[in-house]
C-alpha cells in the first residue's frame, strides 16, 4: 500500500536525518577541538568511522594504522575491495596532496587501485590538478575527496534495515552525541 511506503519514507527520514546531525556535531567538534591539541576524538574516530563505512558500502575495511603504522598515508583498507581511505579532520589541499604522495611513495596503489579521502572536518583539495603521475596512479579529487555530504548521499540509499542498524552503531560508539530525537 502507499501508505506503507509513506511510513516507510517517513522512518528513512527521521532514520538518516538522526545520523546526519550526529556526524555534522562530530565534525564541528573536531574541528574545534583539534587546533587546542585535543587529538584522541579524531585519532578515536578514525575505528568509527571504519564501523560506518563497514556498514554503508558493504566493505571488510580494517584499520590500517594499527597492523602497519608505516602505511601512514592511509587509514583504513579493504585489500579484497582494493580500497584505502585516510580518514581527516584537515581538509587542506597540502593534507590531499600529501596523503596522495606518500600513497604512492610507499607503494600503496599495488596493494589498493582507489584511494578515498574521507573529510570529516573541514573540506577542500577538490579543485588541485596533476597530483601524481596517472600511469602510476589515478587519483581523482572530485570523485575520490569524499566530505559529510558524500557520506550522507551513500547513507541516504540504505533500507530502513540497515539505517536502524547504522544508527544502533553510531548510538553504541557515541551516545553523547544522540539527543532526545535519535
């Protein structure tokens, strides 16, 4: 029936608009946080951000940084999925530049053939051009710099299903962030 739908429509409303708000308030929070050296929520987020990603693109991402700390250009990766992400607060275009250098120099894209920056602060490096070689590598800023909004377009196309169990994690990993209405 379409009223089913309509509940339906309502609860992926109210479902994604709960996670958005909890991601933005992360986002601010660290960004005022991190310039006073009050790192540990943004070092922290790094494995929550593993969770929801993990949940939203149907991936096997593992946290890079603890197996491997020499693989500083990334975060997070998926071997099978040929998948890393560096997870940031910064969103300058030296931070994208950086992280793209040191995934190459560090022989990164034989093991990964995309590499996403997730930022989950500021934002920006999406207009640099030539920044490594694309015999070696593609990187492409537009579509491989990913912000809030990108995460939430990839949320938006989740069940109600799986945006009741993406909330239910985000709920587990940061229950201070869920007001009244989540």
């Amino acid at each position: 029936s379409s009223d089913g739908r309509y509940l339906s429509g309502m609860q992926s409303l109210h479902l994604i608009d709960s996670i958005v708000e909890v991601l933005e308030l992360l986002g601010r929070k660290i960004e005022t946080l991190n310039p006073l050296n009050f790192t540990d929520l943004s070092v922290r987020s790094e494995e929550f951000f593993r969770g929801i990603l993990n949940r939203v693109l149907n991936l096997d991402l593992k946290n890079i940084n603890i197996d491997e700390p020499s693989a500083l250009a990334i975060d997070l990766g998926d071997v099978e999925g040929e998948l890393a992400i560096q997870v940031t607060a910064n969103g300058t275009a030296k931070k994208v530049k950086d992280t793209v250098s040191k995934f190459v120099e560090r022989g990164l894209a034989s093991q990964y053939r995309r590499l996403v920056i997730l930022q989950i602060a500021s934002e920006g490096g999406r207009k640099i051009r030539d920044i490594c070689d694309p015999k070696i590598f593609k990187f492409d800023p537009k579509k491989d710099i990913w912000g809030k909004k990108d995460l939430a377009r990839k949320i938006s196309g989740l069940s109600v299903e799986a945006l009741e169990s993406l909330r239910d994690y985000m709920r587990s990993e940061v229950p201070s962030l869920f007001g009244q209405s989540g």
